[in-house]
C-alpha cells in the first residue's frame, strides 16, 4: 500500500504516504482505511487531529496530483462524519507547489473543519496550541516508518516566517491557514 495509518497516538492520527505508486485499488483501501478510524471516533465519542504528511522519502517525491480529484470527492461524500470526528487536519508537503496546489483545491470546496497546509511540524504545533489550545510535540510521530524530521534549518527559518506573518495582518478565514 501507499500509505500506513498510525493511530497509537489517538486522538493524534498521522497518515503518511510511504510512496507514490497508487492505483484505484490501494485508493480504495486507503478510504477504507480511513473509514474505520471514523468508526473509532464515534465508538470512542473523540474528535481526531489529522496528520497527512505527503513527503515521501523515496526519490524525494510527492503523491501524483491526479488523485487530488478523487480526494476531493471523497471528502464530499463523507463531508457530515469528517465535520463530526475530525477537530482539524493539518497537511505537511515540504514541496512549495504541492502547497499552493491544496491551497487552491481547499480553497474552492466547502470544507468539514479547519485545516493547515505546512511544510513543518514545528509549524503545526505552533498552530495547534494557538488555535486549538492543544500541546502537540512535532516529534510525537518520528517513530513511525518513513518520518522526515524538520532540519535545524526548517525549525530555524519557521521560527523568523512566523515572526514575520505576526506582524502581517491576517485577512484569512479564521478556519484555514497555510504557511504557503
């Protein structure tokens, strides 16, 4: 499969795509895969903090772009369960034209909660103790197969970009941010 599931952190749920050969049926598994952690949230009562991080260690790729389309109808079709159980989702894709990509998609479709495109987990920490009150450790996942690690240079340079963006003043939707 492309992508593993990790849930051992629930109600943090990290879904990392180990490489970039997808066909229909390992979507499908994947949306299957996807449902079941839904199922948890409604027998735990528990809203999820979803991680997707689309760097894939191998050829320093990216997930294929034509199945942004079929995500997107995806998320349509199980738009009331994801507003339900899922308290935000937060996008890590250290490719700046994956970024502005999801950027554009999410912007055009009505979306079930808030989310974060970021290319940095430092990023979405920040965020989530800012927005959600919740103390996230950009670490708490470095055990899972494939995790790409922020360099010191990433955590750096996040650290200036948000210093910068808090003297920027936010017209945004208070529900999305991205740090495109």
């Amino acid at each position: 499969m492309f992508v593993e599931y990790y849930t051992e952190f629930f109600p943090f749920v990290y879904v990392k795509f180990i490489h970039t050969n997808i066909n229909d049926d390992s979507f499908e598994y994947y949306k299957a895969e996807y449902l079941k952690i839904l199922l948890r949230c409604k027998e735990e009562k528990q809203k999820i903090f979803l991680f997707y991080d689309l760097n894939v260690k191998e050829a320093n790729g990216t997930i294929p772009l034509s199945y942004l389309p079929k995500q997107i109808e995806f998320n349509k079709k199980i738009f009331d369960l994801n507003e339900k159980y899922v308290k935000v989702v937060s996008v890590l894709s250290k490719d700046i034209h994956v970024r502005n990509v999801l950027k554009l998609s999410f912007g055009c479709i009505k979306n079930a909660c808030p989310f974060k495109i970021s290319s940095s987990f430092e990023k979405v920490s920040r965020y989530l103790k800012k927005n959600f009150n919740t103390d996230f450790d950009p670490l708490l996942f470095s055990s899972c197969n494939g995790f790409i690690q922020d360099t010191q240079e990433e955590k750096e340079n996040s650290v200036i970009e948000e210093e910068e963006s808090n003297s920027v003043l936010n017209e945004e939707n208070d529900s999305t941010e991205t740090d495109v």
